[in-house]
C-alpha cells in the first residue's frame, strides 16, 4: 500500500491552500459513449464519478492516497469503492447549524462498504451573535486536546484509509492531515471544498444532485431577463450559476 510520508505533508499543504470551488475543468471532459444520468451531459462523464463508471473507478483508486487531496468527486469514488472513511472534523455546532454528512448508511444504495462518516472536532466552537459584525460568527474557539487520541480510538490501525474533511478543505483540514500524519497514519486524504463542496453535490442519499447540469427556463417568474429556476437570472449569468460563496471566512485557532 502506498504511503504518505512526512516528505509529503509540504506539497498537500500547498494543494490546500492553492484550492478553488471549481468543477473538473471542461477542457478535460472527454467524450464516452455512456448515457446520461440525472441531467448530466454524457460528455462530461470522464471526470465525474458514476456507480457503474468502472475505469474512472479503478483509476482513482491507482492514484490515492498518492495524489493526497481529492475533490468532491474523487472522494465520493474513494468513500463509495475503495474503502476510504470521512473524517468531519467541524465543531458541533457546525453540525447542527450548517449541515452534516449523510447519517441513514441503509439510505445510500450506491454505496459499497462498511465505512461510514465520523465526527471528531479539531477545535470546538459556539455560533454566536456577533453584534459589531451583526451577524452570527464562531466564537469561543478552544483546540480538542484530546482529538489524536479520540482518532487512534476510533481508528486503531494505522494503515486505516482516512479521508479529511473541514468546512471548506483549508485551515483545519491542513492541521488535521499534520497531526495524523505525524502520528503514523499512512492513508489519508484531503477533500478538497470540505464538507460545503461535498454537500453541494451529493444529497442525504448520495445521490448527485441536480448540478451542474441544465438549467430550466422560468418565463413567469417577473423579472427583467429569461428566468433560471425562478430566480430571474438572465441568460448571460447560467454558465455562473452558483450557491453562496462556499469558503469559511472564520479565522480558526492552531489547534496545537
């Protein structure tokens, strides 16, 4: 089994600090006479993951844990079929304020495995009201002293395959791969966007949702340009057509 060395936590830092929110480029799509599913055009097949997909499967998983920060699609592929476990690493609160990942595993029918989501903070936190800036933001940060040790409990075995998840794959995620990988864990991941990624493009039931893919036009919708989704859009602005920014802009505490 490949490992990742010490020699090789530098590179993944700077892959996570270089990240952007972006789909596999359009460029690298190539035409595969396979059929469409759930909206998504058959040419972009080649860089998304697909249950029955079986080259782009056995692809990723010759490239892991080497390639050492997988997007949201590789990583549902390392999840799905190669035996790879989510680590969250959010605070409680994140969980119960923004989102968790899925937690029904009798629910995710194109799922293969035993391996499940785990959730072991890095650093706990509280949203709190912030008054000055006037909306709620994470307040009274404090580092889990004990977060190795929950991880070595939860994962005893240090060949275990491990993927990494923050909110948004930056900060805690870097910290997160550091400390395991110091502490001998030899196949671990990072997920590139973090859990907002993730959630923006696999549902409760790790089904795709419906982007990227085509957009409806919405005529009644009473705004200036032809509607996408109801929202008013106009034309020029489909190819944009995005959630809210999906960093965290929270400036989180070292954790050591």
């Amino acid at each position: 089994m490949a490992t990742i060395a010490s020699a090789n936590v530098a590179p993944q830092r700077a892959a996570l600090r270089a990240t952007k929110a972006i789909a596999p480029s359009r460029a690298a799509f190539v035409a595969k006479p396979q059929r469409a599913k759930r909206g998504i055009n058959v040419q972009a097949r080649a860089a998304l993951y697909f249950a029955d997909d079986v080259e782009y499967i056995q692809q990723i998983g010759a490239e892991y844990p080497d390639k050492g920060i997988a997007n949201w699609e590789e990583a549902r592929c390392l999840f799905s079929d190669h035996g790879y476990h989510v680590l969250d690493i959010r605070c409680d609160d994140e969980l119960d304020v923004i989102g968790n990942f899925p937690r029904d595993q009798s629910a995710a029918t194109e799922h293969r495995g035993t391996n499940w989501f785990h959730h072991i903070p890095i650093i706990n936190a509280q949203y709190r009201y912030d008054s000055e800036a006037g909306k709620k933001l994470m307040k009274n940060q404090e580092p889990n002293r004990a977060f190795l040790d929950q991880v070595q409990s939860k994962f005893p075995d240090k060949n275990t395959r491990i993927i990494i998840s923050c909110s948004d794959g930056r900060n805690r995620a870097i910290q997160a791969l550091e400390a395991l990988d110091e502490a001998g864990y030899v196949n671990i991941v990072g997920l590139r966007g973090g859990y907002n990624m993730w959630n923006r493009t696999w549902d409760a039931k790790l089904r795709r949702r419906n982007l990227p893919g085509g957009f409806q036009e919405e005529w009644q919708h009473g705004a200036d340009g032809c509607g996408v989704h109801a929202t008013g859009a106009s034309f020029q602005n489909q190819d944009a057509f995005q959630y809210a920014d999906w960093k965290d802009e929270t400036d989180w505490i070292d954790w050591r």
